[in-house]
C-alpha cells in the first residue's frame, strides 16, 4: 500500500543515500527529470542532470544535512519548452543513533504559477507607468483645458450635445459638472464636483 502511494502521488518524491545515489524515484519525479524510475535509480546527480542542477542541489541538500531539519527551496531546471520552476521540501534521513542515512524530497512544478505571477507583476508595472505618464502629462494642462477635453470626449461617447458638461471654478480649483437636461441646479452638481491641482 505504502508503495502504491508513493508510486501515485501527484508530487515528485526522491531518497538518496549518504553517498548520493538514488535509491527511491516514485513516477512523478522522474517524469519531472525527464526518466523514468529505473533510469534514475542507482545513479547520481552528476550523471543525470546539467551542472548548473547539480550545483544547486547539492546546496540544498547540505543545507538540510548540516542543519538537521527540512528546508524549503525553489528550483529552476532547464527544459526545452523554456526553464521549469520546482518547489522542493528535502529532509535529512537519521538512523537510530542519529547518524544521517540520506535525504529525502518532495517536489512540485510551480511553474505555471510563477508564469502567472511574473505577469501579474508586469501588468501592475504597466498600469503605474501609464498612471505616471497621465498624471505627468495632465500636470501641464490648465483646468480650463482639461474641462474642455472631458466635454470633447463626452460628446463623441454619447450621442447629444451638452451646452455645458462641466464647468469651471478657477479660483477653487474645481471641476463640477453642469447638467443641462436634468433638474439638478448648482447647488446640486456642486456636490459632485472634482477637485484639480490638490
């Protein structure tokens, strides 16, 4: 049963001994590294994977050796589709005298995730430039010249012709809008009035 579980679960899992061979693979974790579980055990590191690989993981792998605990790591293996992100858990092995046996490892492909919040973070970038370069460009404006704008824009929206969309209170510095076609008087629009250069 225990067998079956590793064998099947959605997680890459790995053992290797005190020399660094593997001596558990379960399907996933080969499937990550590009074997299958016969093809990984009994060999090492080196004889699977690129340098730059196996000089990480062996750095995680004496993290957790030297400090006796498990840490968590983020791993980036090349691929031919583009780099593969992994989140790895790795625990020291002990024998009954506290002697460390090897080291085991659970993993996960993140990178999908990593796709997605790289974007998320490019697109948030995007949206502060764009704000920057508005608010830069506004600055130069007079508010005459950006009522006049505002009603320019709102008539090419909507299809009627305002005498007056908003009007302009220099002294103030305020935009408030005039509603020619309503019921509201200034008192009224006043209320809704947007403040400029503040």
């Amino acid at each position: 049963l225990l067998q079956a579980l590793v064998q099947h679960a959605p997680t890459g899992i790995l053992i290797k001994d005190r020399q660094g061979q593997y001596i558990l693979v379960n399907q996933q974790a080969a499937t990550y590294s590009g074997y299958v579980p016969e093809q990984m055990i009994g060999r090492k590191l080196d004889e699977l994977f690129p340098p730059e690989v196996v000089k990480a993981t062996e750095q995680h792998d004496q993290e957790a050796i030297q400090g006796g605990k498990p840490i968590k790591r983020e791993l980036i293996v090349p691929d031919q589709d583009g780099p593969k992100t992994y989140y790895t858990f790795r625990f020291p092995i002990f024998d009954q005298q506290g002697g460390i046996l090897g080291v085991g490892l659970f993993s996960l492909d993140i990178t999908e995730r990593k796709q997605i919040e790289a974007a998320a973070h490019r697109m948030a970038e995007q949206r502060q430039d764009l704000l920057e370069v508005s608010q830069s460009v506004l600055s130069t404006l007079t508010l005459a010249e950006v009522s006049e704008q505002i009603q320019q824009t709102s008539r090419k929206l909507i299809d009627h012709a305002f005498l007056g969309l908003y009007g302009v209170d220099e002294a103030a510095g305020y935009l408030y809008p005039i509603i020619t076609t309503g019921d509201w008087g200034t008192e009224e629009a006043q209320q809704w009035r947007i403040p400029w250069g503040q």
